[in-house]
C-alpha cells in the first residue's frame, strides 16, 4: 500500500475540508477542526496520561523532549490503541496533505501540560532553516483535553508568520515577548488545532492552578527522519494491531 491509498483508505477524500478551511491553512496557517473528541474520549486520553507520567516517573518524555515546567511524555504511538486516532482521523490527514502533499508521515506523538505558572515558551518554527512560501516541511496539530483559555496559556500565533520567510528565533530580539501581531487561540477540549509547523507558535503562561494539557501528533515529508522513527521504536503488539493503512502513515509497512 502507498500512502495515497493509505490515506484513501483512511478516508481523505477532496472535500473532506472545505474550501474556506483550506485557505485559512494557507493564509493563516492554522485551523481548528471541532468537536474531534467526544467527552469519553476526552476522559480516557487523561486518565491514560496520568497512568504514563506516574509509570514513567523522572524518565518521562525523555524518548523526544524534557521541559522545565511541564508534564511531557513523548512515543505515544506505543502506549495505548486510544491514541491511533491522532494520527489517523480523515479530517486531521486531509489538512496535514493540504499542508505538505499527500506524501506525509508521522513525525511524533507526544503529548505536552503546561503546568501552573509555567508553560511560557518563546515564539518559534519548527524547521531549521527559512523555507519560501508552499515549501513546507513540518506541520503540528494540538488534541485539547483541556479547554483552552486565555488565564490557562492557550497557544500562541502569528498568523500568516508561515508565509514570512523567516524564523522568530532568528529575527526576534526577545521571542518570548509579545508581538504585535499575534494572537492566542481559543477553543474547548476536544477540538484540534492543525497548524504548519512553520508558523510562528508558542505556549503562553498558565496562569492557573490546573496543568494544560494537549496531545501533539506532528507530521513531516515522508523523505525526511522522523523526531520518533516508529522503524526503530514500533512495538510488535502495536504492529500486530494497526491497519496497513495505519503502518503506511508511520512509514512502517
């Protein structure tokens, strides 16, 4: 199976977005796709993050990525089957090949709570280098298990930053700072906010007394190395449960 057809399979059709989502991709460089997880869902995924970072104690998210002031846990894919569905609901896959072409994978799926009065990161890409517009490399998408609000340090954006040809971390005298024209983004738990990785992002300060937590499932061009190379990492008792079209878009198959 190629990854056409895996994405077919998975349910990514033409009209799986809208016209007008597509262009907010391309102009904006971001959109939140609705009501992608139901409340049980919502539930389960929580509780399971909380079994992981009791189980994993001080080695948590040390397969990918530690961070003062937050709760990370990276490698996902092999921690429990109620994680496949960030990485393979049509909607997620139709804007992530919007993004990058159809010629796509999994590039890591960890997930991220920015604890009380913590969380703040400076504004950055995620890409090593400038790219022109359309020549995109990386694109992240957040799964919110929490709503996100302006006291709690919900993501923020520079929209349009992606189009820019520059990164912040290279042209920002403090990236951390406000910028003029950005912009945090608000929405309830369960809703997934897609964006190309490109675009200028970060985590605001969570200014309450509960973590923020989200889900990041990230994508990248199928010819680049993946953050977590699932070639090394995937599980016999993950392979043994996932779809071919699954194993396609982890590039394992």
């Amino acid at each position: 199976m190629n990854i056409k057809d895996a994405l077919q399979s998975l349910g990514v059709r033409d009209d799986t977005l809208s016209g007008e989502e597509k262009r907010r991709l391309d102009e904006d460089g971001y959109l939140i796709l609705s009501n992608m997880l139901s409340d049980a869902q919502i539930h389960a995924l929580a509780d399971r993050l909380d079994e992981l970072l009791e189980e994993e104690g001080d080695e948590a998210g040390i397969e990918v990525h530690q961070e003062e002031g937050t709760a990370r846990l990276a490698n996902l894919v092999n921690k429990g089957a109620m994680f496949e569905i960030c990485f393979t609901h049509p909607r997620l896959l139709a804007a992530v090949a919007h993004m990058l072409g159809p010629e796509l994978k999994l590039n890591s799926l960890n997930s991220r709570a920015a604890l009380p009065n913590a969380g703040l990161q400076g504004l950055h890409s995620d890409w090593g280098r400038p790219v022109a517009p359309g020549d995109y490399y990386v694109c992240n998408s957040g799964w919110l298990l929490d709503d996100f609000t302006p006291e709690n340090g919900a993501t923020r954006i520079v929209p349009g930053s992606h189009r820019s040809e520059k990164r912040p971390q290279d042209v920002l005298d403090d990236a951390v700072a406000t910028q003029p024209d950005e912009i945090q983004v608000f929405a309830p738990a369960g809703s997934v906010l897609v964006f190309n990785s490109h675009l200028w992002h970060g985590g605001a300060l969570n200014k309450t007394g509960e973590p923020r937590r989200v889900i990041h499932s990230a994508f990248c061009r199928r010819d680049e190395v993946p953050q977590t190379n699932q070639r090394e990492y995937l599980s016999a008792d993950t392979r043994d449960r996932l779809s071919d079209a699954a194993k396609c878009v982890l590039d394992v198959l």
